[in-house]
C-alpha cells in the first residue's frame, strides 16, 4: 500500500489502465501454489515413473553418453555466483564468468587443434547448421554435401536451418561447384571412423569448406580437424561433464580457422587491459552479433549454453591431457574387447567388418527388438536400434562402451545375452 | 579483490594426471588397430592441475562475478529474478538427470507427463493451443516460430517475404526473420512510444508474412491498440508474432493469445526462474494458436488414456529445430516453479513486478529523464540525456553502480531513446533494495553534477576497471588479418605468440 | 573544400576529372566512436551509386558503406587495415576510403555542404 500511495495511485489496477478491459483476465485456469513439501512430492513422484538404467549397464550412445564426471564439475556449477549471474554484458562485474568462457575458448581449440572457438552454441545439432551457415556465407554458395552418416537428427536440423536461408542439404561425396562445405562426422553416428583428411581435401580441391562434427573424447586419441585441415570443427560436448538429462542441457562447440572467424556466431571472448594495465576479459567482436548488426548478424543465437561449456572447462581442466586419454583408451579396449565378444556369439556379426571404430560400433543382431527387450528385462541399456533412421540397416544395434562400463558389467552382458 | 591466473598459466607438468580405471580386459589400444594418419600427433594442450587446485582456481573465479543470489540485478529486459534452488534440486533428481533420450518410450513416461503438463500450463498463461518445447533459447524460439509463419504461408500459395519489426525491438528479432529467409521491414514508434499505426498500415502490404511485436515494448509500455494492430495485420494475410521477453508483466492479467497473436515464445530463463546460468541453458518454447498446430517441430508429445508418447507423424511440420527433445533439465526447473507458484502465485508475481517498477520509476523520475509518460509495466526506460552537458553518459551511470554494488541496468537500449538506461525490478525485490537502488541514483546524479570527471573512472572497487576494448578490437583485427600471432581470443603458450618471422 | 558532396548516409565525395575519393564524414566517424575495423572490395570491382561496398565497425557499432557514385575501384587506402583510427583522427583527408574511376555523371542527389548540415542537425536531434 505504501507503495501504491507512493507512485500517487488508489490501486493496482490504476497502473494497469492501459490494458484494454476486454483482455483482462480474473485469473488463470492453473491449480493454487503449493509448499515446496507438497511440489518436491509431485515432481519426485513423476522423476519416479521413469526408469533410470545404471550408468554401468548403459551400453546405448547414438550421440549421448554415460561417462564418469567428477565431483568436481557439479561443485563449481552449482556455485550460485555462476549459475544466477546474467550473460556478462558488464565486464568488470562479470571477470569469473568472462574467464571462465576465455578458458573453455582455449581449451576447445586446443582439443580440435583450430585457432579460435566461440563460447558455446547449443547443442551438437545447432553446431552442424551454424558451421554450416558460416560455409554458405564465406563461399557464397547454396548447397551443404553430407557424407555418410552424421547423426540423423542433426541433418533434420541442418535441413529446417537450411530451408529458411535457401540452402540445400544433399547427401554423398563428390563436392561440386556449388557445395559450400563437406559435413562429416569423425566418428561417425555408427561409431565407424570416416577418411576424414580425404574428404578435407575432396572438399578443398571442390573450393568447398570442410566442417568436422567431432567427438570430443575420441579427440584425445584421433587426429585433431585442425592437424587434417578441416575448416571448421564443430561437435556436442555432452560427454565432457554433463549428464544425459533426457537429452539437454548439453553444449555445441564450434570452432574455426583464422579467416573463418568473423563469420563465427555467438559469443566470443577477448583479452582486454584497463587503464591500470591490469588483465581482464570481455565480449570481442560483438559488431558480428544480433543485438548491434540485427538483420546483418552471423546468427541469431543470444543466450547461448555457458553454463554447460563451464562444466566441460573444468572435466576438461580437472582431466589434463594424460586423464583425456586414459579415458578415450580404456573406452576403446573395453569397446573392441566387447565387439570381438558380441561378434562371436551365434547369429552375431560387425555390421562393418572392416571399418575400424573407437567406442561405438555396429553390430547385425538376429532379432534386434527382442534383444533389446531381453536385455531391458535385466536392467541392461542395450544397443540401439538404427534401422529406426536407416532402412537399408534393418537389424542393426549399435553398442557403446566408454570407462563406466566395467569389466564385470561387460560380462553381465554377454551372461545376458546367453 | 584481485584478479585470477589461467588455468593454462597455473598448470604445471609436475601434476599426475587423476586416478581413473584401467581397461582390464583384454584388447587393442588405438596405436596397435588405427593408421596414423588418425591418430594424434602430441596430446592437445590442456592445463594440468590437482584437484585442490581447480577447486580454489574456481573458487576464486566465482568470487569475481557479480549474481542475482547475491543483490539486485536491474538488467532491462532480462527478467533477473531469484532462481528458486528447489528447481535445481528437481532437475538434478536422478529419475530425471539419468535419463537416456533413446530409452523406449514406456520407460519414461515421468518425463514425458512433465513435458505434457509443462505444456498444459504454458498454454493456459498465453493463451494458445499447443506449445513446442524444442527451442533451447528465445532467438531460437523465435526462428521456429517464423519458419512455422513462412511454413503456413507456403501451405496456402501465398508468397510473403517481408517480416515487420518495431525500431525499438530486440535485435534477435531481425536476426531472426532474415535467417529464416524474410526481408526485414522497420516500424517505427510514435512520439508515445507505441508503435505508429499511421507508419504500421503503410508498410503492410500482402508481401507481409507476419508482424513481430514484444507488449509491452521494449519501452516497458502496454500496446493500448493492439487489438486495432491485430485487426490490421490480420486483415492484410498477415500473422501476428509475440515476442516472450516481456511475459513477466502480465501472466494472469492478460494473455497473448486473447491479444491475437498467433505465435508466441516463452523465456522460461526469464519468466519461469530457471537460472541464466552466466548466459544460458535457457529455454525458449514457442506457443501456437490452431492454423499453425500442424507446422509444429517434431516429435509432440500426445496423451491419450493417460498414456504418453512421441508423435512423429507431422507431415507438414518444420521439422526438427534441436537434437532429441529440447532442454529438458529446463522444463523441470520451469515445471517444479510452475506447481510451486501456481495460478495464484503467477498472478501475484506479475502485479508485484508492475508495482516495483512503477515504484522504483516514481522514486528516479526527477532525477533521470523520463522519455514516456507511465504508468509502465514491468519495466521502465530513462534517460541520462539529462547530464549529457556535465559529460556524463548512461555508461558512466551504469560503471559507477556497480561500484555501488548494484548491477547495471540495461543502457543504450532500446535504440529509440539516446543514452537509455533501462529497468527491470522483478517481483523479486523488497521496498528496501528499491530505496537503497533508488538512493544510489540520486548520489550519482548528484555527484555528476558535483564532479562529473570521477565519474569516468568508476568502478574503482572491482577487480578490473574499465578495459580498454577499442585496442582489444583492434589488436583481434591485426590477428585476424595476419598482422599479428596473438589472437586475444584465446591462451596461447607463450612462445606461440612470438613472430614467427622476426623480420 | 566547396566541391566535397555528401549523401544522406554520411558518405562524402570529391571528384578531380575522372577520380572520385570517397570516405565517410567527421560526423560520421563521431557518431561511430572509435573505428576497429573496415570491411573493404578489391580494386577493379564495379560500384552501383547507392550501392553497399563494406562496412565500418566500432565496440559498439557497425555500419554499411554505400558509395555516393557510380564506378570502378582504383584503389583501396591499405593504410585503414593495420589504421583504422586514421578514419577517426583525418576522415576528410589521410582517411579516406575508395578511389573509384567515375562511370557517368555525378547523382543529382548528393548534398552539398549546407545540405548535409541539415541532415546531421535533423539526426542530432
């Protein structure tokens, strides 16, 4: 009231009169609030009927990983001076956020061995069609080639991106005069590893770009896009440090070569000094974004996914160089060791025999659902069933094995499965 | 307070990497199977730290950032209210977080009730008849929803290749019609503030897809006229757009939907309390009256008999706008804020963020110009054109409460008002923290009247002051040029940064 | 300098027999702030009058540059990559943008130094 008398009016609706009276509702057809007792009961109740498979027996991927995550990466996101603060439009209130997106910047390119990485995008998906965009804009040209499988849903949305800038998506592996960018996925969605300095350089000789939507684990141990020449990296960072969740929030990195990034989208973040010579870090670049060059933006994108690229900068800080690879080698041992398992149980074979994999690889299974059924009855999370997006891959799982699946959950499969 | 190393510049090789598990199974490692020409030459250069180590480096860095948990957050536009940490307690639930996005559908069938009922309630607050929860953030809200407008047009042979947005709009709004292939095409407002009709009927035209309008505005003023706007648009083919940023005013007075907007997008990080997280995950889920049901992203999720699944079978949809099903840890924390609140609570919410506004703008009307008459919605704009002769700017104002320790509003924005310094309460804050906001102003003001010098060189008690972006800028711009080797844009080992030619 | 023409987009023109100089005008680049990048053509490219050319950016800005007049690029100032402050401190003179071979006559609509002040004094309000 003291308020209402302050402002100089008798009532809130006197501060409403601007609403036609016709609109004004008396109230929303939603139920009263309830006590956090009574809300924590209701959501706990529905988190309840789900069904949680355990990380162990979790041999599904398809793009979404079980890895173990430190301790350490919830302790610093769950710090509120983080996950409350806003994008950090004033610097010199915002160094914690700002140097933590400059740190994540580093860590990505270093990683996939390009010279500049943004500060996030959202997903795995968005990453593909962004890059995209980017080879559409520097080349001038209108179609994207996708070669093999990149993971379905990322095309889908390659595809929706694509429409509204007047881009085609076309599949295969002969770039022409008029591809803008080769799309690759290293490894692929099956889990096989591609030629990728080939298709780089198919790319290039076509005087198209080469974007390669990579596994950020895989790249502890395989080539780095930037070591083959690839123009563009992107990938989905779920792996480092995030749980599934149902499928987000996640973070999409993108990163790129020198004279790719002003045509990079979203967020990037510089060194600066103040006038005391003292090191900080701001927003750089910003005449790219939507909110100075409006219709002339790289993207659109505003609020991007810090918060999750915080958590892959501290799995990645707290792993180093040496933890990275222990955990992408003992997922590949453990992968081969269980596809040498799988392919010799009766009926069982690789799908591709000769392709070789790292973690994730394709099996041609004698009635696939039943065997996924059989394994769920078990509380095992089998493989996944990819005829869903592919035909011509009628009875094929593909199996995931990364450092949670120990060897005694690798032997409760194979137990399962006889 | 002082500022922190990098990770990079802290890390020291003598640092054993962390204890994690072996193989133990038998099997090939990756240089006995792969060719070379895959593998990695040397290990990518990652800081190497303990766990100690990190923890205080993190520690360190939280403690230079400035966060609604910690005081008022005024920022224009941005809905900077308290995050409720119940929803972060629900997201993090394991029957939730654990969840694999392929499991079969009769696995999850919690999570697919939630989004259902988060759907349910959406619809019910802006006033539509189904909701995709696909979009991961407000501009991509608004993509989706444009490309629905561009689909439904394309539906009926009609081709409409112009999107009209207010001069006073966000800039997503532009940046998000021109990427879904639409010319842009300015509206401009009246001396009120409001968008002008006179100027809105010429630029109608049958090329317009769809007008975007965020009510109330970016000025923090109620559209009077918009359902005039609504009949004008419609009766040119047109389709009306709603811009979500602005929810917060009015949830449980008003409705979008009752307005004649067609296609409405939600911030679930503004409106419904999921944190910003420093800059996202957000959420922004696009609300659609009936002629553009079938345009929705795929999948949906359908009830029937209480029993949940994920409808793919939209031949006329969009498409697919994000991987898997949106952000899901998002909804949850909407979700849980929703049944928390409830009708009531929404309601309340709204009146209270209108009332804190209006409040904080009576209490700064003297002291800051006031470009429009109020009342004002859930947010106001001023200007510091007042001082602009003591050599004072909206920048200054901003720089010189932070060392109050307040955040800054939004300045410079909207575009429309030169040296705008733009306000948004929230219901979160207490008549105090209005007064203590309030009183800070005044001394501002006052002591750009007394010394408007000092004033450009606040803030003095953060770590860092005013940096120095224009050399930043152009220091990138020689790298990017090849003039230089240190690109600004990220860590480099020092000798990286050497010439590589010191001729 | 009575022979410099302007446009409504703060671009100015002086014209030496077929050579025209372009650059954009002390108001501009005060309006601006402090310029940090150009987005500039090669020579030999064909202009359109009105036609966008590049861009100009500050921190907090960015603008397209459309050229006055109508022609063919004969040099670009190189100086503006590793200075773009020379648009700053000289916009008139060290800071000037283009040199174009004129294709043409000169546009009837470019101002002449009493009507670009109108221009400015209209944006300034």
């Amino acid at each position: 009231m003291a308020m209402l008398e302050a402002i100089g009016v008798e009532s809130m609706n006197d501060l409403l009169v601007d609403i036609p009276q016709s609109l004004r509702l008396e109230s929303l057809q939603l139920p009263n609030g309830l006590s956090e007792l009574e809300t924590m009961a209701q959501v706990s109740a529905l988190a309840g009927r789900n069904r949680v498979y355990a990380d162990r027996l979790t041999f599904r991927g398809g793009g979404m990983y079980r890895r173990f995550i430190p301790a350490a990466v919830a302790a610093v996101t769950s710090k509120p001076e983080f996950y409350t603060a806003y994008t950090p439009y004033q610097a010199e209130a915002s160094q914690g956020t700002l140097q933590a997106i400059f740190e994540y910047q580093t860590l990505i390119a270093e990683l996939t061995g390009m010279d500049v990485s943004n500060a996030s995008l959202y997903d795995g998906a968005t990453a593909v069609a962004e890059a995209a965009m980017m080879a559409h804009v520097q080349t001038g040209r209108s179609e994207v080639l996708v070669s093999g499988y990149l993971h379905p849903e990322y095309v889908q949305v390659l595809r929706a991106f694509g429409e509204g800038r007047g881009i085609k998506v076309r599949r295969g592996d002969q770039p022409g005069k008029k591809t803008a960018a080769v799309i690759f996925q290293q490894p692929d969605f099956l889990g096989l590893l591609v030629d990728a300095p080939a298709l780089t350089r198919a790319a290039h000789d076509a005087g198209a770009l080469a974007i390669a939507c990579a596994d950020p684990i895989s790249l502890a141990i395989l080539a780095a896009p930037g070591d083959y020449g690839a123009d563009i990296a992107v990938g989905e960072g779920q792996q480092l440090g995030l749980s599934p969740s149902f499928g987000g929030p996640h973070v999409g990195f993108i990163a790129c070569k020198r004279d790719l990034v002003r045509k990079l989208p979203g967020r990037l973040v510089g060194t600066a000094h103040d006038a005391h010579g003292r090191r900080g870090f701001v927003l750089a670049l910003a005449a790219r974004e939507q909110h100075i060059r409006r219709e002339k933006a790289t993207s659109n994108i505003c609020t991007n996914h810090s918060l999750c690229a915080l958590a892959a900068a501290v799995y990645l800080t707290y792993m180093g160089p040496y933890g990275l690879r222990q955990v992408a080698e003992v997922s590949f041992t453990r992968a081969h060791n269980l596809a040498a398992r799988l392919a010799s149980l009766p009926g069982w074979e690789l799908a591709f025999p000769d392709r070789q994999f790292v973690n994730e690889f394709p099996v041609r299974v004698p009635k696939a659902p039943a065997v996924v059924r059989k394994l769920a009855r078990k509380g095992i999370l089998g493989g996944l069933d990819v005829s869903r997006w592919f035909r011509e891959l009628k009875g094929v799982l593909t199996f995931t094995c990364t450092e949670v699946n120990d060897a005694r959950a690798l032997d409760e499969l194979l137990a399962a499965l006889g | 307070m002082t500022t922190e190393p990098l990770s990079f510049e802290l890390s020291r090789p003598a640092v054993d990497p962390p204890r994690l598990p072996d193989a133990d199974v038998p099997g090939p490692a990756p240089a006995g199977v792969l060719p070379s020409e895959l593998l990695r030459s040397r290990p990518p250069g990652l800081p190497r730290l303990s766990e100690p180590e990190i923890m205080r480096h993190y520690s360190r860095l939280a403690s230079l950032n400035y966060s609604i948990s910690e005081n008022f957050y005024p920022l224009g536009s941005c809905t900077m209210k308290y995050n409720p940490v119940l929803n972060e307690q629900a997201a993090a639930l394991p029957g939730f977080a654990g969840l694999h996005p392929y499991q079969d559908e009769e696995s999850v069938q919690g999570a697919l009730e939630l989004m259902w009922r988060l759907e349910q309630a959406l619809c019910a607050v802006v006033g539509v008849d189904r909701v995709t929860l696909q979009p991961a953030a407000g501009a991509h809200g608004e993509w989706t929803a444009l490309r629905m407008i561009a689909a439904l047009h394309h539906s009926r042979e009609e081709k409409r290749t112009e999107v009209l947005v207010p001069d006073s709009a966000h800039g997503t709004n532009p940046a998000s019609a021109a990427l879904s292939g639409f010319h842009v095409v300015e509206v401009k407002s009246g001396a009120d503030g409001r968008i002008s009709l006179a100027d809105l009927e010429s630029k109608l035209s049958p090329q317009t897809a769809a007008l975007m309008l965020t009510n109330p505005n970016t000025l923090g003023l109620f559209e009077r006229e918009i359902l005039d706007i609504a009949e004008m648009v419609h009766a040119t083919g047109a389709l009306l757009y709603y811009d979500g940023a602005n929810l917060n005013a009015f949830m449980g007075i008003c409705r979008p939907g009752d307005m004649g907007f067609d296609a409405v997008h939600m911030n679930l990080h503004k409106t419904f309390t999921t944190p910003h997280g420093g800059g996202g995950p957000g959420a922004g889920p696009v609300g659609v009256k009936s002629d553009l049901v079938p345009f929705l992203p795929a999948p949906t999720v359908e009830r029937t008999n209480g029993h949940l699944t994920l409808d793919y079978k939209h031949p006329q949809s969009i498409g697919r706008v994000r991987s898997f099903y949106g952000n899901f840890g998002m909804l949850v924390r909407a979700y849980a804020y929703i049944l928390a609140m409830g009708g009531d609570g929404l309601s309340q919410a709204s009146q209270d963020a209108v009332l804190s506004a209006n409040y904080l703008r009576k209490l700064v009307e003297t002291d800051l110009e006031m470009p429009h008459d109020g009342p004002c919605m859930h947010e106001f704009v001023a200007s510091a054109h007042n001082l602009h002769e003591d050599g004072v700017r909206a920048l200054d104002v901003a720089k010189a409460l932070l060392d109050r320790h307040f955040y800054a509003p939004t300045v410079y924005f909207p575009l429309v008002v030169p040296e705008a310094i733009m306000v948004e309460p929230t219901e979160t804050e207490s008549k105090a923290t209005l007064d203590s906001f309030a009183t800070a102003i005044k001394e501002i003001v006052a002591q750009a009247r007394a010394d408007p010098q000092s004033l450009h060189d606040e803030p003095r008690n953060l770590p860092v002051g005013r940096l120095d972006e224009v050399t930043a800028a152009r220091k990138i711009n020689a790298y990017l040029q090849g003039q230089s080797e240190d690109p600004i844009l990220r860590w480099k080992a020092p000798s990286e940064t050497l010439p590589k030619d010191p001729c | 300098m009575a022979d410099r023409r302007y446009t409504k987009t703060h671009e100015w023109v002086t014209v030496d027999g077929r050579e025209a100089t372009i650059g954009i005008t002390d108001f501009a680049q005060s309006q601006l702030g402090d310029v940090v990048f150009l987005e500039l053509p090669s020579a030999g490219r064909k202009l359109a009058a009105r036609e966008t050319f590049g861009v100009i950016e500050s921190v907090k800005a960015a603008s397209d540059l459309y050229s006055p007049v109508a022609g063919r690029i004969s040099a670009v100032n190189d100086k503006l990559s590793s200075k773009p402050e020379l648009i700053n401190s000289d916009p008139f003179g060290e800071g000037w943008i283009l040199k174009l071979e004129l294709a043409g006559e000169l546009p009837p609509d470019l101002l002449d130094e009493e009507g670009y002040k109108k221009v400015t004094e209209a944006s300034a309000q």
